[in-house]
C-alpha cells in the first residue's frame, strides 16, 4: 500500500487496543459530534485511571489505515503514564512512534492527539465526554473531489455522445477519470484497470473526445492502491453476466474500479469523483444489482465491503451484533440525501 511501511501497518493491524471502555474515566472525541457523525473522519478514545495514570486505553476510529496506525501509537504511548505526562505528548511525538506518516498524512497524527487530550480533559473534569473541531485539511477527505465546472470533466462530456449511451453512465465515468487525473499513478491504475480496458471505455462514451488530452497521464510513475483482493472478489460476484455468458463489461469495470478506489482515504462517493452521496448508490444499482439487494439496510458502501471481508474472515468488525442497537450506527449508516 502506498506509504504504508512496516511500522505503520504493524500499528494499523494491532487491535490489542481497539473498542470501547465501560464506565471510562475520561472519553474524548474528534468527528462525532451530532452534525458531523458518518459523514467526516472520526476517532473516540476512552480512559481508565488509577492515581491519574492511565490504566487502560481504548480508541475508535473511522477513517483510513494512517489514522488507525497514529490512534495506536498514541495509545501505546499513553498506557502507564500520568495524566500530567500526556499533556506533553504531541503529533511530533505520535508520528515519531510510527516512524514517520506521508507529508499529505501528517494530520492524521494530529487527529489522534486532539481525541486523545479530550479525553485528558474529560478526565481532569468530570468524565463528560469532551469534542474536539475537526481542522480544515482532516475535513477536506470527505468532501467532494470533482465538481461540474472540472475542465477535463466539462471536455469530455463536451465530446459527442455515441447512440445508446446512457447520459448517467458518461457522467460516471467522466468523473472517474477527472477523479483519477489529479493522482500520481496512471489513469488506469488509478481506476484498477489495464490500459486496454481504459481505452474501450474512451471509445465507448467519448469516443470523440481527443486522447491528445491525456497526454502525460499515462507517464505518472507512482505506484497505484493496494487493492484488498477480497473487496474486489466480492464485487466481481456481484457482476451479472451478458447474452453470451461472459462478465458484462460495464458492471465489471465498475466493481474493478470500486476496488480500487475504495483503497484511497476518505469516503468512496469521493473518491469515485461523484458530486454526491447518492449517485454511488445509484451507479451500483444500475450495474451490480445484487449488490445493492444485498446492501439492503443502506450501511455506507465502504463500510458495507470491508465489513463482508471482516465476516468472511471470521473477524469482528463491530461492537455491536445488532446495528439497530449500536452507539455508532451514525457511523456506518447515512441518509442518501445527506
């Protein structure tokens, strides 16, 4: 996975830590306050003390591998220590421990330390849980990468539509490939897909459209998304088959290129370039329909895919065994018109 070293995935693996405390002594929280539950990047951590040491830790996160590896770390650092202590504690010392986040990932050290001195400060009061304001850059992952005045969007709906093609099918795979564009990898890779594929959907639906514009977007070099092989087995058993049999193309490049990008930060409507919530629903809904039946109680896509993994491999993913009874259901499920 892109600038993900050992020590990094060694701490995001590291569930020793990971859940909730009952009765905590100090709880404190980025991200889940009332309006921004499930829809931005979030992290919970709770303490238990004994002479205003930390004797116990747990934390929560939702949001990407950097911010689960720097929660752990900072838990790491935290068990044993006085409260006092951990007033001094800071991201430098976090990002330290992990060895060293990506520049463009820094913040997520730093989201772990404002959850983390909440707590401190929930503990030093009277254990009421303390929020803490997301910042402007760990606020951008969740909001929409692609708008409609895009450039390369706007060129290639610009180019003619070929008979047959439906209007919401170019807009999808425009925004895929104006999405991609702003990355340091191919296109293709990008999308998880091979060269060829990229140039029949070209052909497909903007077959008037100038590859001249692509020029260099192919000559990127960094390496693409770790795709988790078994999002993309789920996805693939979800593509219906055409008339003689075989994968129907436009479904497969779908479920190909939801794994891929369910493999980059933030919320997947994002990452997919759509301008909202919905039209990530609405693509699966026309092409992988099983997939959405199965979907049936709505939980956010990302979530839904990594939690079919988790129960696949007999892994526990939740707190809860029943999302209609858990804290965090906010999490995990979203109106589509939010």
């Amino acid at each position: 996975m892109t600038g993900y070293t050992e020590t990094i995935l060694k701490y995001a693996a590291d569930e020793s830590r990971v859940g909730l405390l009952d009765a905590p002594d100090g709880t404190g929280e980025v991200g889940l306050s009332a309006e921004d539950a499930g829809k931005r990047l979030a992290v919970r951590f709770t303490l238990k003390l004994a002479d205003e040491q930390v004797k116990d830790i747990r934390f929560q996160v939702f949001g990407c591998g950097f911010t689960i590896a720097a929660c752990a770390a900072a838990a790491e650092l935290s068990e044993g220590r006085s409260l006092r202590e951990l007033q001094g504690l800071t991201p430098a010392l976090i990002d330290q421990q992990l060895g060293g986040l990506p520049k463009d990932r820094d913040y997520c050290a730093s989201l772990a330390h404002q959850a983390l001195q909440a707590a401190i400060d929930s503990a030093f009061s009277d254990s009421k849980t303390v929020q803490a304001q997301l910042t402007a850059q760990q606020d951008e992952e969740h909001d929409a990468r692609v708008s409609p005045e895009d450039p390369f969007y706007r060129a290639l709906l610009a180019s003619a539509a070929p008979l047959g093609s439906a209007p919401e099918d170019r807009s999808l795979f425009a925004g895929l490939l104006a999405v991609a564009s702003q990355e340091d990898c191919a296109l293709h890779d990008a999308l998880g897909l091979d060269a060829e594929d990229l140039a029949t959907i070209l052909t497909s639906y903007f077959p008037d459209f100038d590859p001249a514009e692509l020029t260099g977007a192919e000559e990127k070099s960094a390496p693409p998304p770790e795709i988790n092989p078994d999002v993309l087995q789920i996805l693939l058993s979800h593509v219906p088959c055409d008339a003689t049999g075989g994968r129907h193309r436009p479904a497969e490049w779908l479920a190909r290129i939801i794994a891929a990008r369910a493999a980059q930060p933030g919320h997947l409507w994002c990452a997919m370039g759509f301008f909202e919530r919905p039209q990530l629903t609405a693509a699966i809904r026309r092409h992988l329909p099983t997939l959405a039946a199965a979907n049936s109680q709505g939980m956010r896509w990302k979530r839904y895919l990594f939690k079919q993994v988790c129960d696949l491999n007999g892994g526990v993913m939740c707190k809860s065994p029943n999302c209609g009874d858990c804290s965090d259901y906010a999490l995990c499920f979203a109106p589509e018109d939010d």
